[in-house]
C-alpha cells in the first residue's frame, strides 16, 4: 500500500472525506473551526458543500491521503490566525508567532489501523512547511492510552503527534470525549 499526500483541491475528494453521507444534513465539512460559529450555524444542507467549494476555489483547505486516485485521509491545516483557534478561550496563545494549526484527522473507514493518520499528519507539516509557516499547532486528545470514540477523536491524540515530532507547549481547557486536549506544537524554522 502506497499513500501520497496532496493539497487538499479537489471538492468531490474533500466531499468524499469531510461530506455528509445525506446530501440534506447540516454536519460536519470540516467548518467548525475554519469560520466563525455565525456563519456556521445558519448554513444547511447543501449549502455547506457549497460553501466549501467556493473556499476551494481560493486555495487547498488542508491535505488528503491518496491510496491511488481513492482519497483515503483528510487533514485540515491553516494559519491559525484563518480559524476559529485565533479567539479560542480553551486553547491558549503560546506566544505571536504567526503558527498553523492542524485540527482534524479522518481516515475512512476500511482504511484504519494502516498508519494513514501518520501520513497525514507528516502531510499536514509538509503542507504548512512548504508554505512558510514558522511552526505548526495540533491540540490533540491527551488519551493515556485509553479507547478514544472515533466520532471525537478527530482532534488526533496525543502520541501520535508525538511520533511526527511536536512537543508538548500548554494544557488546554478544552475537553472532548472526556479527555483533555493539550496543545503540541513542532518548530518548523
């Protein structure tokens, strides 16, 4: 198995990743923490895919892992300063360094428990890289090796940034799933 990682572009590749399975519901697109909860909440149905494609059309909104031409992985990653972690009072501001934040990971089902979430990940630091940015944030679940439900462990956990070489830099108030979420970063200058 070979698993390239490309620039998130293609809208019928995010769909397939972040899309719900029901044209008509209102979840998910990975907007949550890319637009103000404003805009995010009004939006239904179609209209967020949508939305989605026009924000497409000004740029990749992430990484996607390839088996192929089978998109198989999706990793969000902006400037932090794009999302919503800019005025988030649960995740603190180590410092004004101008980071990118990677904030969700998905593989498909079919497709888990074949170190794609790595792939991602390294996908998502090159991504942020290759484009100037100065470090790079992920505010993973701190699980201690306990079972995470898939449904929430979008975040990533912790050991997994780990092994893709992000260090520990603040603990959060954030909870999800019942565990804390602490904020990783990796130094990319």
């Amino acid at each position: 198995m070979v698993i390239e990682v490309r620039p998130a572009t293609v809208f019928e590749d995010v769909r397939t990743l972040v899309g719900p399975k029901r044209p008509d519901a209102s979840v998910c697109w990975c907007l949550s923490y890319r637009i103000p909860s404003t805009i995010n909440n009004k939006m239904r149905g179609q209209e967020r895919g949508e939305f989605v494609r026009d924000l497409l059309a000004d740029g990749p909104l992430g990484v996607l892992a390839y088996e192929g031409d089978d998109p198989v992985g999706w990793a969000a990653v902006a400037p932090r300063a794009d999302t919503t972690f800019a005025r988030n009072r649960k995740i603190p501001h180590v410092d004004d360094l101008p980071v990118w934040s990677v904030w969700c990971i998905r593989v498909r089902p079919g497709h888990r428990g074949k170190g794609i979430s790595h792939t991602l990940i390294k996908g998502a630091v090159d991504f942020a890289r290759d484009r100037g940015a100065p470090a790079i944030e992920a505010y993973p679940l701190d699980n201690k090796g306990a079972k995470v439900d898939l449904t929430m462990a979008y975040a990533g956990i912790r050991k997994n940034f780990e092994a893709a070489g992000f260090t520990w830099a603040a603990d959060t108030t954030s909870v999800l799933a019942g565990h804390p979420r602490v904020l990783m970063r990796r130094d990319l200058r």
